[in-house]
C-alpha cells in the first residue's frame, strides 16, 4: 500500500503509517531497527532496492531522506515536506517512508526523522553516496548507533579513507571495509593451516580501490610487516601475496568471481570469491550493531601511517603507507603504459 502526503508532518506521517498497516491487515509488524538512507534523487532508488532486500534479513523501518534545499533564494527561505508511505508488498518485510525535504527545512532534516523512529530500537544510519566528513558529529548521525559510508562513491576514494580514519568514533563503518570480508576470513584461514611467519606482503588491485588500501593496512596493522601494494586493471582488487619461510601464500582472483589459494605444501584450491552487490554488504553490517574493533585498529593504524596532503604539499619527508602510495602509483599508471612496474610502499 503506498500513501502520498504533500505539505505535511512528522505527526501526521505517523498517522499514514497506522491507517497503512490496519488497511491490509498487519496492525503489529515486528521490526528490529531503523534504517535511515540519506542520499539524493540520483540514487534513491537503487539505496532504497538495497535496503529492500537487506530488510528480508533485518526486518525494518527504512527512512529515506532526500534533500532538496532549493535553486532560488524564494525556494531556499521557504520550508516543505513531502512524503511517501509504504506498506506491504511495496516496502519488503518492514516500512518505508520516503521523505523529501525541500527549502530551510533540509538544513533540519534531524527533527523530521527523530519522531519517525521505531521506540526502544536500534538506529543505523547509511550515506550511499558521499558522506558527511564526520558522521558521528553530523545532526543525523547523532541519531545512530552505527553509521555506514561508502568511500568507493566519494570523488577521492582513497583520499577518503584517510577522512574516516582521521574522524573515526566507535559505530563507524565503511563499506569498503565490509567489501574485504571475504578477503580476510580466506586469509586468516589459509595462515591457520600454515603455521609460518610472515615476512612481507604484496597487495594488488585497481587504481584509487578503497577497500586494497584497507587491506593493505589490515595486513600491515595485524601482521607488523611491509606491506607492496601493486596497481593492476582489476577488477577491484585481484590478489594477495604473503611471504614466508617456505614459500608464498598467495590468493589470486582476476576475474571478479572465482579465486585461487595457494598454500605450501598443499595442493591448489579454487573458491568462490564473488564481489557482493550492496544488499550483501548491508546485511552484513546490518548483524552487528556494536563497534567493529577490526576496523578501528585498522584506521588508527592509517591516522599514524598515513601522509597528510599538508604534509606532501609542504615537501616533508614521512614514510607513505599503502593508502599514499596507491595515488603515486596511480599517477604513474596513467602516465605511463600499463607495462611500467608499479612503485612500491610500506603500511
């Protein structure tokens, strides 16, 4: 059931969503959290399918909120909001609430939804697109138990690595992170069946790919080693190479579906390493709602790694991690021809 509310309010947004559920029947809908999408026109309808699906698994309230401020003086000083409800079939397992904010009033986006929230449930809050430069202090944020951002959809992918890390608070969560899941649970499994010590580490993927930098400072965050992250023409990142004492741990994927493991002493195993569409990953972030503490010892290991671009622009000398190098390399991939060897960094 879909209900369209022009010119409206939070309370009366409410009354749409009871009125809703009694028409088909469902007066009491068990839902386990709130989903709150802040995004824009472009990508609301793909944010909102892939909520949908995640709600299959976490059955929710999704509130999509989509800003728009105005192009004229007139339009930005006055205030209007506009909402859809949907019920049933239409919203998945859950709600949805789809609210559009329009002049003064989406500079206050916090005091539409806060009413809208379910009581005594969870808060999740998710930037498709480019997030705030510090969910945790952003007005919606402060709403959230978790925040979700997607540095892969940011102009400087790498670059925003390097903001999340440097603005992380407990609750924090990036996609690419979550992308690299199945990278580190293979991994961790491969260096359970060969007890060695691991020397150095090769980490090769696509230019300006967010989730082989936060590989490449997982492994050097965990492992304590040098870390080489290598440019290639993906897709997204295409193999992992650990140096031991009897010989090289590797994991190659260069198709973006099936990958290989290479372990020494035993035979060669293929295993499916697919890349996830954006309703896995948000499930997935979804399970938990408590800090990832993977993560953050990840970031602050970039905030001590990392070279700031005051830093680079001032000329000092600092030891780059992978995240820093991976933009030199990409430089220099797209200045020279794809034979050129890729330059090497530590983390």
């Amino acid at each position: 059931m879909k209900i369209d509310l022009t010119d409206t309010t939070s309370s009366r947004i409410n009354a749409g969503l009871i009125e809703a559920r009694r028409a088909i029947g469902t007066p009491a809908v068990g839902m386990v959290l709130t989903l709150v999408i802040v995004t824009d026109e472009g990508s609301a309808y793909d944010a909102l399918k892939a909520a949908g699906e995640a709600s299959r698994e976490h059955p929710s309230r999704i509130i999509v909120v989509i800003k728009r401020p105005g192009r004229s003086p007139r339009e930005r000083a006055g205030a209007r909001l506009d909402a859809e409800v949907l019920v049933g079939a239409e919203a998945g397992t859950g709600e949805t609430v789809v609210l559009r904010m329009h002049g003064e009033l989406a500079n206050h986006s916090e005091s539409v939804v806060l009413p809208l929230l379910l009581p005594d449930a969870p808060v999740v809050l998710w930037w498709p697109e480019t997030g705030p430069k510090n969910p945790a202090l952003d007005p919606l944020g402060r709403l959230g138990q978790r925040r979700i951002t997607d540095a892969a959809s940011a102009e400087d992918p790498v670059g925003a690595i390097g903001t999340r890390a440097s603005t992380y608070a407990p609750g924090d969560t990036d996609l690419a992170w979550t992308r690299i899941t199945p990278w580190r649970s293979m991994l961790a499994a491969a260096l359970d069946q060969k007890h060695a010590t691991v020397t150095a580490a090769v980490v090769e993927g696509e230019a300006y790919n967010p989730s082989t930098e936060l590989l490449a400072l997982w492994l050097g965050d965990r492992l304590g080693v040098e870390v080489e992250r290598r440019v290639t023409d993906g897709p997204g990142m295409t193999a992992v190479k650990l140096s031991t004492a009897d010989g090289d741990i590797r994991l190659d994927r260069p198709d973006g579906r099936l990958a290989k493991l290479a372990v020494p002493g035993q035979p060669d195993r293929h295993v499916a390493l697919k890349r996830r569409e954006t309703a896995e990953l948000l499930a997935e972030e979804l399970r938990r709602l408590d800090p990832d503490d993977i993560y953050r010892s990840t970031v602050e290991y970039a905030v001590k790694h990392l070279v700031s671009e005051a830093d680079k622009e001032a000329g000092q000398e600092k030891t780059v991690t992978g995240a820093a190098s991976a933009k030199k390399a990409s430089s220099a991939a797209s200045a020279k021809s794809k034979s050129t060897p890729p330059e090497k960094a530590s983390t």
